[in-house]
C-alpha cells in the first residue's frame, strides 16, 4: 500500500474516532432521528472525517512527488 495511503486512512480513523463513540451512544440509545435534519447532525461528522483524509491523501501525493522530483 502507498504510504500517502496509509496516511490517508489514518488521518480517517483518528478524524471519525473522535465523533464514533458519541454517534454510536445516539444509534444505541434508539434515538434515531426522524426528519433530514436529524440524520444531517449524524452525517455530517463523517463526511468531515472523510473530507479531512481527502485532504491528507492529496497532501502527501504532493509531498510524495516532490520527494521523487528532487532525487
């Protein structure tokens, strides 16, 4: 696996392990919401989550070039 890979799918993990545990006691509870609002507030942290490893993969796809470009 590509180490900007790797980086990306750490930066996921830590991202989504920060709201998993909450968002997990809401599911658990059985206070699913009913309206779109409701599932928003639910959604919405992972698609931050998964925004912030969008992010780190392009990052270290940059820096992986650069590397490879100065060698």
């Amino acid at each position: 696996m590509k180490d900007w890979m790797i980086r990306a799918l750490k930066t996921f993990v830590q991202a989504f392990g920060g709201i998993f545990i909450p968002e997990l006691c809401i599911i658990l509870s059985g206070n699913l919401p009913d309206d779109f609002a409701g599932w928003k507030m639910l959604l919405i942290p992972l698609v931050c989550s998964a925004l912030a490893a969008g992010i780190a993969a392009a990052w270290n796809i940059i820096l992986e070039h650069l590397r490879e470009g100065a060698e």
